[in-house]
C-alpha cells in the first residue's frame, strides 16, 4: 500500500481507478483511504475471490454521485 501511495502522492491524479481489490463487507472503507480522497467501492461479495473495484475522487473535484446500483 505504501508503494500505491508514493505513487498517487507523484502522479496527482483526479481520479483513480483499481480493479481486482478483493474488498468484501469484512473491510472497511478506511482500509482503502488516500488521504485527500473519497472512496467508492463495488465489492465482488463475500464467498468469492477476487473481483471488486475501487474509485477513489480527488476531494478538490466537485463530483455528484448519480447512480448507485447494487446489482
């Protein structure tokens, strides 16, 4: 995790993507915090490995969230 900090702090991004987080309900969203960042996350679901995504929003960017699916 520290080498994926290093590299947000480098890079500076807006917006950042990550696929494969392999988060489940027994993870909390500050396990995947960056500081300066807002989290929103679609886990694959308890009983499966791997899977998930993370989105992770630079918090000086306005953003709306619109649609929000469970599916």
């Amino acid at each position: 995790m520290e080498e994926f900090t290093a590299t947000v702090d480098w890079l500076k991004p807006d917006i950042v993507g990550v696929t494969e987080s392999w988060g489940n309900d027994d993870i909390s969203d500050s396990e995947f915090n960056l500081p300066g960042f807002s989290v929103f996350r679609a886990d694959r679901g308890n009983g499966h490995r791997g899977g998930g995504v993370l989105l992770l929003v630079n918090n000086i960017k306005k953003y709306n969230e619109c649609c929000r699916s469970n599916t």
